[in-house]
C-alpha cells in the first residue's frame, strides 16, 4: 500500500510539474510593437484583412504584416492562404493621372505565428500630387476562393533617402529601384550593409536579376575625403545584397554606388547620404 501511495504521489508531483511548465511558457505576440494601419474585406476570399506595420510607411523598404480572418468567424484566423502585394501610386489628377507600381516581396503561403510578413519598397511619399494605394490579393486555400481588398494608406518621406530609382545608362533603359535597408542609424567603426535591387523591364512589373553586382565606396565631401577602392557586396539571393564597410570619424558621408552586371556599368551618380 505504501508503494502504491508513493507512486500515485510522483504522478501527481509529475502532472503538475509539466501544467507549470507549459504556462510558464512565454506566448509569443508578433503584433507587438506594431500599429494597425488599415482593415477590409477580401469579399471573394470570405476574408477579412488587418495591415499591420511600424507606426506609418515610409518611402524605403519597409516590412508588411497582414492578418486574415474569416469573414463568417472573426474569431478564427487564416492560416492557409496564399498573398499578394499590389502598391500602386497615382500622381497627378484627372485624365492625366499616372500609375506607377512599387516593388513588393510577398508572403510566404506558410505564416509564421499565425501572421503574414513581406516587404513593399515605396518610393515617393504621400502628397497633395501622390496617393497610394495598396492591393491584398488573397487565395484563401480553406475554401479555395480569390479576392482583393484596395486599402488607402499614407507613405511619408525619409531623411535622408533611403531609395533611389534610376535608369540604366545602356541602351536597353532599364528602371532600377536600390533600397537601402542597413545601416539605418550608421556608427563610427564597421557597419553591417544590406541593398535591395529591383529591375523593371516592362510594363509587367518589379524583378529581381542575381547577375548584378553592387559595389561601393565612401567618402566626406565636406572633408575632401573618399576611399579610392570599392567593397563589392555578397549577393544573397532575392535581389539582397549585403557586406560591411568601415566610418572612421562622425560627419556626413556619401556611400556611392555602382550597379553592373558581367563588368558592365549601369548606374551613374547613384548614391546614399548617411550621418553620425
């Protein structure tokens, strides 16, 4: 009997044991820290969609983060689904509007706790002459249905610029967009570097080519300083770039950059400003 008493005592010390544990679990939010800038409904997909980002956008890289429910059951979240950014903007009025639209990385189909997360590159900011607009196109695989939602959303400007859209030199007038995704807040010593490049060569929309090289130097102006080798950066896939690259004393500094691709140049007079 004592036995018995003894193990049915180590059951239960287990059991609570393991409940304590699993609470003391910490739950990951991954809307914390986020603002929710817009909401609607994917009509066709029976979906509602939450925008969700850092405070406001901003002409530059910028991470998205979408959540969609279930238009019958706001309770219950879509997980299976499969998005896709549209960001367009519109300058200009009446008949003489134009459309332009942005380069966007969409979503993986599998979200990562229970959250849809790309990146969309804005690259002019909301104005009395530029409205944005973003489309959520939505392939809910639960029922196998398509829609889209068209949100307003507000893009403001960045200091200093972190894009800059430019056309190839060559013949072929190829339209370049060069995101600058690090360093944002740049330090005296290393700094870690990261570009984003996408390509548009028609009327189709934004690509990314893996034969490009990106290549830089910097230097002071106001101090007549500037390195006379470039830092070619590692391609990393997806049209990302990235390296290093060293600031040896506080001040205004200009990383120049040249885009080519197979040796032959395609930027001219492309540069970034950063400050210490």
């Amino acid at each position: 009997m004592k036995f018995r008493h003894l193990i049915s005592i180590i059951v239960i010390f287990i059991t609570l044991y393991s409940c304590k544990s699993t609470s003391d679990e910490p739950v990951i939010n991954p809307l914390e820290g986020l603002t929710k800038l817009s909401e609607g409904y994917a009509i066709g997909a029976a979906a509602k969609v939450e925008l969700w980002g850092n405070k406001n956008f901003f002409v530059g890289y910028n991470n998205v983060i979408v959540v969609i429910y279930d238009s019958l059951n706001l309770k219950e979240k879509i997980t299976d689904a499969h998005i896709h950014f549209i960001p367009v903007v519109s300058s200009g009025s009446g008949a003489s509007t134009i459309e332009q639209i942005s380069p966007a990385e969409n979503p993986n189909e599998t979200p990562i706790n229970e959250v849809f997360s790309g990146t969309v590159t804005f690259v002019k900011a909301s104005d009395s002459n530029n409205t944005w607009k973003l489309g959520i196109a939505v392939h809910n695989h639960k029922v196998d249905k398509e829609g889209e939602v068209i949100l307003n959303i507000t893009v403001d400007n960045s200091t200093p610029s972190l894009v800059k859209s430019f056309t190839s030199i060559n013949a072929d007038s190829t339209k370049f967009v060069l995101s600058l995704l690090k360093p944002i807040k740049p330090k005296e010593g290393t700094n870690e570097l990261e570009f984003s490049l996408n390509e548009n060569t028609s009327s189709l929309g934004w690509s990314t080519d893996d034969n490009y090289t990106v290549e830089i130097n910097t230097e002071m102006p106001d101090m007549w300083y500037s390195s006379h080798s470039y830092i070619i950066t590692k391609n990393i896939g997806n049209g990302h770039y990235t390296g290093s690259f060293d600031l040896s004393m506080g001040g205004e500094w200009r990383i120049n950059v040249v885009v080519k691709n197979n040796g032959v140049v395609f930027s001219k007079n492309v540069y970034f400003t950063l400050n210490i």
